[in-house]
C-alpha cells in the first residue's frame, strides 16, 4: 500500500511516493512553468506523479489516494481550485475529479498552508496537539489550523487567512487588493517595501542607495546595527504580535508553530513580536501557550500532502 | 425528567426550569448583589435553584443536569470560574463542584457568550449553521462559536474573545487593560467615551454640553441630524466590519448572528461595518455568509443554559 503527495507551488512542483506509514520514499521534482497555463501545469502534475510511482516501483493500483496541496484559495469539500493568485488559468478548476481521472488514484486537494500545518501536527513539531495554528512568514503568510487535533477549513474551505486580517486600515496596499492587512506589514514582501520607501530618505543608513532591497537584506543590515532596517524589523514584528495575540483570543491554542524564511530575523523581530502579542491578548488565553519553530524542513508540504491523502483514504474506508 | 439553566450577570441572576426538550417552564430572577461577595451570590444561586425546582413541581431527582452561564474568562473542562470582572471574589472558584454539591444536580459551568451562541444555534437565528459566530455589542462586546455544529472552547475556554482583539494599537484602553481592541472602540462604553472625549470641543454638537454622555444620547443625536454623533458611530461601525472581516478571514463562517442594544443604531454603526467588513475580508471567505440578528430575546441566556445542560447530560449518558 502507497500513498502520492503533491505540493505544487507557483515555481516548484514536487511529488512524492510514501508508505503505508507515511514515510517519504520517492521525490520527484519538477518546475510549474505555471506562465504556460493550467492545461500544461495538469499534465507536469500527471506525467510526474506517473513517473514518482514508476520509478517507486510500486504497482499503480496499490496506490491508495493522491494529497495534493496548492495556494489558496481553494475549495477542499468541492475538490475546486477557486483563484490561486500565482497560477493563472486556474479558476474553478476541479482538480480532484481530473487528477482522479488521469491518473487513477482518488486525488483529494487542500490548501498547502492546511496541509503544512497537518504535516507539523502528524509527524513535526505540533504533535499531540489538539488545538495548533500553523503560521509561515516569508515571502507571503500562511497559516493552518488544528482544532480537535483535525483539520478546520471553514464552511469553504478558507479559514486561517491569517496573512489577510487588517491591522492598520490606512496601511499598505496588499497584493490581494486589502490596505494594511498583515502581509502587507510582516510578510519579506511588506518588509522589503517599507525599505523600498523608506531608503531613499535616510541618507545614513545602508539600505539607502540599494536598487531592490530585499528582506534578506534589511536584516543583514539589522545585524550590523543600522537603525532604518531595526526600525523596519520592530515594526514587522509588532503587527505580527497584533496577529498572534488575535489567534490567542479567538483560537485560545495550545500551540503555535511560527516558521517561514522571516522568522529567521531572530529577535530584531521575534523581541517587538512577543512584547505586542502580550499586551494584544488575555493572559488567560495565553497560559499553556507554547510558541515553537516548525520541525520539518522544505518537505513539510510533501509530508503534509501525503498525510493528507493518508486522512482521506481512512475517512473513506470508515464512510 | 427536566433541565435548569442559570444566566448569571453581574446585576440580574434568572434561574429557569425546562422540560425534556428545552422548553422553559418556569422562571425565578432576583438580583445578584455581586458586591456582597462570592459566597452571598452562590448561596443566592442555589437558594434560586430550590425555589425554581421548587415553584415549578419537579421531584428534584428527576433534574438531569444544570447549566449556568456567567462572565468569563472561566474554564469549562475544569469547572472554574478564573477572574469576571463583574463579580467581585470569584477567583479559581470550581463552581461545577460546589453548586454539584449544594443543589444535588449535576451542575456544568460556561461562558455565558458562548451559551447565548448555542441557545441561537439550537432553538434560535443560527439552527442548522454548521460554522458560526455570535455577537453581541452592548456595554462590552461578547461573543461565541460554534464549529461543525458544536461549541468551540479552546484550550482553556478562552476562545472566542472577539471584544478583545486589537485594532488600534494607539486606541483607547479597554477594561482589560488592553489599548485599541474592539470593545474599548465599538461598545456602548467606548461609543459613549468617544462622545465624552469628542463633545466638550464640538460646541454645534447636540452632544455638547451633557454631562454624562450615553452611547444612546449618540444614537438618538445621529439620528436627529448631528455630525458628531454620526461620525462617532461611523468609527464604531468601521472598527466593527474589521473585526467582521478578521473572524469572515479566519473562520470562513456560514452565519454571523449580530445583536446588542448598540445594534439598534442600525445604519449608522451597521452601513460602515458593512462597507469596512467588505474591504476587510476575501471575498471567497464571505461566499453564502448571512449575517442576521439573533432571534431569541432577554432569555437567550436562560435558553443557552438549558441547552447546555442537555448537551452534558447527553455526553454524560454516552460516556
């Protein structure tokens, strides 16, 4: 018995092959080209989940279930992809019914920040826990969330927007459309622009003078004691304590994973992250609360994928 | 075999008596005399309790199970009343325990908020909504949720604290000690402060000049044409849809059962809300989201109480 797992990303698209007990066995890795459209992104998908079972060697029809997971948003109970801003052409897409068709196996899709945090929760850093967010901070943020140590979707499949609650009303522009929503503050996308404006009118500082400064590089430039970049970094973190401080006082979890590319700032941002977050929810809400880095590495949306479609087959055979 | 139900404020304590389907049969209120302490209002509990059993011809024995709802934070698995500010001396009380004890009936604690939400789901706006979020705004903001058709707690019982997720980080403070959440904005007290603090400089205003200014003096100067009232409730209202929109982006709810005695400002507060919630939100998110007002009255405590105590004494039978 086998199970298929897909993360397909705007960029990468990445297949893998897992036991009976969940344990990665084979890793197909391919580009999206997601610019060629959606027809051409189905048959990379197809051609190599056929190739990842081929050369697994196991018998195409021990393959129980397919977990697929793509950027929202999606519709997991309807198998619809909606409108995932980085793949165009996908628009109400049925991708269950047409993986299940074209490749044989019963294909089921989630949103990869969901299946993320369902990977954290089965076989990371969130195990045992019965309510966990997941919440990833890099380019964009996403999140996932466990209630009842199961997955919580919403009526549709789009809960845990997390990167998308507004916390400044007059703020930035996000990329979704929103003014001052927490991508547009906290995310390396929000950081890198508040450099992108901010540079040009402080002479002194090592940001100033760059074409594009990145993320990467406010914090580079945060480690050398520049004042611009730590301000930049103070202010990420503390609408990112904003944010977390309304998980606790509407989810009041046990467990938060906090992960993604940002996170790896440290303290210029994790310091300005706590202090907010506790002066921005109950103490009440935060006792017992943990605070923990993900344990999975660049595979945590295979694993999750493959958990996924371990779930589903389960749910199947109990229906 | 019959139900009791308690809704105990910091004011009015009722005490109702149901049959096997939840109906109310009879009612006993009294006052709850908070500021006399902890074992005055408990021995006034129970003491209601008999009577209403009592009044009401029900052989004790044949009461399955009480359900009581009273100002959190309290924790609901550990039977614990934590700290309600409105009721002074109730610190770590397990009153589960005591009123077990001293009314003979197995007695089970909850957030009232949250007991206000199941009364509206079981007999009330909400009946048949799988995902959804109550709200009430009046002198403080409450609220509950019920996911997959079940009341959602969190860890610890804290979850749901809508009231007190910040919007406003240089806001005003909040009762509890937070600064810009939405209940130190959008509540009958921060509608009422913002007069206070707004009218004394506004001298054309109707709000000009009174003494203690109430969040009704605001709805009724709105209402006769006044600028400043208006634009007081438009804030309120616009801080009401973004909190709207952060529970729409992280619950991806069905229903929303919006009430309070602010409410009734209707589209002053409610025309802003809906603008603001509206640019607050993913539109995916508010795909068949219905907001409507609740359909139970004063008694919805009560009525949530009673259900509660049915859901218990139903666990407690399939345990």
């Amino acid at each position: 018995m086998a199970f298929v797992g897909v993360d397909l990303g705007g960029t990468q698209l990445r297949v893998a092959v897992a036991d009976d007990r969940g344990n990665l066995r084979t890793v197909v890795r391919r580009a999206t080209e997601a610019a060629r459209g959606r027809d051409h992104v189905i048959k990379r998908i197809v051609d190599a989940v056929k190739e990842a079972v081929e050369e697994d060697g196991t018998p195409p029809r021990r393959v129980r279930a397919l977990g697929i997971g793509l950027p929202g948003p999606v519709d997991p109970a309807a198998g619809l992809v909606i409108s995932p801003g980085n793949l165009p052409g996908f628009r109400n897409v049925p991708l269950n019914r047409i993986l299940t068709r074209a490749t044989g196996i019963p294909s089921f899709l989630h949103h990869d920040a969901h299946l993320a945090a369902l990977g954290e929760h089965r076989r990371g850093a969130a195990r045992g826990a019965s309510e966990m967010i997941y919440v990833t901070v890099s380019t964009g943020i996403g999140a996932g969330i466990l209630l009842g140590g199961e997955l919580y979707a919403g009526a549709h499949g789009i809960a845990g927007e997390v990167g998308h609650i507004v916390l400044k009303p007059d703020g930035p522009l996000c990329t979704c459309g929103q003014r001052g929503d927490l991508e547009s503050i906290a995310s390396g996308t929000g950081i890198a622009r508040a450099a992108r404006e901010l540079a040009p009118g402080t002479p002194g500082s090592a940001l100033h003078g760059l074409e594009h400064p990145q993320a990467e590089d406010v914090v580079r430039a945060a480690r050398a004691g520049d004042e611009l970049a730590t301000a930049i970094l103070e202010n990420a973190g503390t609408y990112l304590g904003i944010a977390m401080g309304t998980l606790v006082n509407l989810f009041n979890p046990q467990l938060i994973v906090l992960g993604g590319s940002v996170i790896k700032a440290g303290n210029f941002l994790l310091g300005p992250m706590r202090r907010s977050m506790n002066v921005s929810s109950w103490k009440a809400a935060r006792r017992g609360l943990r605070i923990v880095r993900p344990a999975l590495g660049d595979d945590v949306g295979l694993i999750g994928a493959v958990e996924y479609a371990r779930l589903r087959a389960r749910h199947a055979r109990l229906a």
